[in-house]
C-alpha cells in the first residue's frame, strides 16, 4: 500500500512548437500565455480540478511538439474528452509571424488521464 | 497626438535567474508558476491591473537576473511599491536544488512603472 495516490495528482502539460523558432524568453512568455488561461479557465469551469492542482504544487511540464497540425489534433483530443485546454496565438509584435499558434496548453487535469494522451512527447 | 496610451498598458515581466541551470522547459514552467501567481494574486487583490492585462493580450516578458540577491533586490523594490509580485522557490525534484529560487514575477502593473524598475534588464 502508499499513502501516496498518483491517480490524485494534476498537472498541466504544455506543448510548445518546435518548428517554430523562438527565443528561450519568448518560448517562456508563451507557455505563461497558456498556463494562465488553463488556471483561469478551470477555476471558472472545474474548481475541483484548479483546487486540487493549485493546492499540490501546480504541477507543470513543457512538451516538444512537432508542429502546427500536431497542436490541433491533441488539441481535439483534449476537448473530446472535456479536459481544459488553451491554444496560444501569438500577435506577432516581435519574433514571429501574426497569428502563430506557438503553444497549446492541457489541464490541470489527472496525471494519468494527461499521460494517456501526451506521454510519448519529449520533454523540452 | 496618439490614439494609443502606452501609459493605459500593462505587462508583467519576469525575472529569470541566469545562475540556475535549466533546460528550456524548465525555465519555461517556472516562468509559468510565477505569470499564474501573479494573475490570480491581481485578480484577488488589485482586479483593476488584472482586467487591463487580461482585456488586452496579457503582455509578458522574461528578463534575466543574475542571481538570488539580485531576485530579492526587485521583489523588495515591489514590495515597496505595493505591486503584485510572486517569487518562485522549486521543489527541486528534477533540475534544481529543493528550495531554489528560480524566478520572479511582477505584475500586471503600468509598463512606464514595471520598465523604471527593471527597464535595464535584458530579455531572457
């Protein structure tokens, strides 16, 4: 037995373009662009899932992603199984092009429900 | 005249330590941790900062900082002008150290404020 649930543990998995240069600051801005509007919306939508995500530590990992197409499809896969999820679209002010979608945002959400779908990406 | 009000702008900057190493997705998630403090820290406490950030594409940039002295320098400067800032400390199970200050977030606050406190840092 464990007195520790993995099942009970969130995270927010963030899955960041890879064909899409950026520098290592503007990367980070973008993954923040994300994790915010994920918090934001799952503590409007599914407190229980915010609470119980913001209560442990805020679990948060950044995934490589291959490229436009690959965001949309874990994109749809997030929302067919109603897990919060948050697609960045950058204004393009700086270093990419207007309306780039950099970065896609999942959860918070059980550990074990985001692995079944993000767990074969890298970490970055 | 302009119709544009740089002054009506917000932003939040954070601070990234240069000291501290880190992969790019770590660097990015604790950049996270700290833009989703302090947007649900000015969502409680200062709701004006925060619906101006929100209402208008929720500008973030990362900035590099030396070190820890350097992280607790701005955050007292924060403090002292009673603007919305959150420090990250990591629980070091990956990368880091248990107890590392990683980051620091300041904001959603006025860019001419945010940029006469750090305006001479550069961008991560």
């Amino acid at each position: 037995m464990s007195f520790f649930d993995r099942d009970s543990e969130y995270k927010v998995v963030i899955l960041m373009r890879q064909d899409v240069k950026m520098s290592k600051g503007k990367s980070a801005a973008q993954a923040c662009h994300a994790a915010v509007a994920c918090a934001l919306a799952s503590k409007k939508k599914n407190p229980s899932a915010f609470a119980e995500w913001d209560g442990c530590g805020q679990k948060i990992a950044v995934l490589k992603v291959e490229g436009e197409r690959a965001l949309f499809e874990f994109k749809a896969i997030a929302d067919q199984q109603g897990i919060t999820n948050s697609i960045v679209c950058d204004a393009g002010r700086t270093e990419v092009d207007p309306g780039t979608y950099t970065c896609l945002g999942i959860g918070p959400e059980k550990q074990s429900v985001i692995d079944k779908i993000t767990g074969d990406l890298k970490m970055l």
